[in-house]
C-alpha cells in the first residue's frame, strides 16, 4: 500500500469511493433510508474537490487503484473523513491514514483531535484511543443519523 497527497483528478473515485462504503459497509448499522440520504450518489464535486484542497488529504492506494482516502483539518484539529474500500476493509489501510494524520496532527502542534464517527466506525477510533465525548444525531436530507464526537489527545 503506498499513501500519497490529494491530486484533484481523485474527486470523482473519491466518491464513488465514499458511495460504494456507505452502502455496503456503513449498511450494517444504518437503514437503507439513512445510507440514502447520507451518500446520495450525487455530490457537488466542486465543493468536495475544494474541502480537499483545504485540508491535509492522504490517498491510500494499492496496485494503483485507491483504496482509501482521510482528511484533515489541521487548524481546527479535525479529522474530517476515513473511508476505506469496501474491499479492503480490516487490511490496515485506516490504520495507515490515521497513522499519517495523527502524526501531521502532532508535527503542527496540534493538542486534540477530535472525529465525528460513524457507528460502524466507532470501534475503530476506540480502540486507537479516541475517547467518547458525546453521541449526537445529524440530519441529512430531513433524516436523522447517529454518530459520535470523539476525541484523542495527542
């Protein structure tokens, strides 16, 4: 597995990067309405391409294909999205960006990290030693979905 910035030519696998987990992985802990209306197959990729432009963006790709992407917002010290492949799921490849964001996090000085994550992500984040601060409910498109605000002190 190789990581490697952002290049704006990955929006578009980007999203259907991001659909394609929604709706099969995230499927598990979420109703088909709720995976629906949170990955719509339909993104504004301007405004994708642009949010990725803005943070600090790690491509995860394996024989040249991308297998995972994460974001980072090192000034508010957020780690925004980790999506990882459908079918690479549980092979490091979260891991690995996280890895690489956590350690940017850390060489800009940044304190705390927090994440909104998924249920299905949740455990994941537990077990890097991400702390739950609070469960909430976003709405996507008049639909309701849970996730947590967790946070990991570096």
């Amino acid at each position: 597995m190789n990581l490697r910035p952002y290049r704006p030519s990955d929006v578009s696998a980007l999203a259907e990067l991001f659909y394609q987990t929604v709706h099969s992985v995230n499927r598990r802990d979420y109703t088909a309405e709720q995976c629906r209306v949170w990955a719509t197959g339909h993104p504004d990729l301007s405004a994708w391409d642009a949010s990725f432009q803005a943070h600090r963006t790690w491509i995860a790709e394996e024989d040249g294909h991308i297998v995972g992407f994460t974001d980072l917002d090192v000034a508010a010290g957020y780690l925004d999205r980790l999506y990882v492949h459908k079918d690479t799921q549980r092979r490091g490849v979260g891991t690995a960006l996280c890895d690489a964001a956590e350690a940017c996090a850390r060489a800009a000085g940044v304190r705390r990290l927090e994440t909104h994550a998924s249920i299905t992500a949740r455990p994941f984040f537990a077990a890097r030693g991400y702390a739950l601060l609070r469960e909430q409910e976003v709405e996507r498109g008049g639909i309701l979905l849970k996730n947590y605000v967790m946070i990991l002190e570096l």
